[in-house]
C-alpha cells in the first residue's frame, strides 16, 4: 500500500492559518513538519506561506526526524509579531 504524503492538505492548511492572522502581520513565522515525507511537507509549507505572507516575515522551517505513528503526518504552526509576542498557534494531524 502506498502513502501518499498530504501536501495539498498541509499547503491548505498553512494557507488558512495565514489568513486567520489578517489583520495582524507576523514578523515570524515557525513551522515543524513530522512524518516519513518530510522534506516535501517542508517545500508544501514553504510555498504556501510565500503565497499567503504578506510583506517579508522571517520563516523558520524544522523537519522534526523522530516520525510519529505509522503513516501520520503532523504539521504545526505559529506566528510572533513585534517583540516576539505569540499571536496565533495551530496543530494538525493528516493520516
């Protein structure tokens, strides 16, 4: 059987997660990605907040090594504006 990695699901997902900010605008924004297709939930994430930022916030993308269970992706998300305060947290599970 084959797995699939929900790159669809996880660029929608961080798409949504930008847009729930407006009017707010990060300066940081951090994503972590956990699952056996790491590096391309990372390049799914990376695109959809290069679409959905607006103006230049700092990205900082992490590839968590230590996979969860069996064929669970996990993908989450947060965003800091001025003087690092937390504005919005967010966690997702895709199996």
């Amino acid at each position: 059987m084959s797995h699939n990695p929900p790159l669809e699901e996880i660029a929608q997902a961080t798409r949504a997660f930008v847009r729930a900010l407006a009017p707010e605008r990060p300066r940081r924004v951090e994503a972590a990605v956990a699952g056996p297709a790491g590096m391309p939930l990372l390049c799914a994430v990376e695109q959809a907040l290069a679409e959905a930022l607006p103006g230049k916030a700092a990205q900082e993308l992490v590839w968590l090594t230590s996979d969860p269970a069996n064929g669970v992706h996990r993908l989450r998300l947060l965003a800091y504006g001025p003087g690092d305060k937390l504005l919005a947290e967010a966690a997702h599970e895709f199996g």
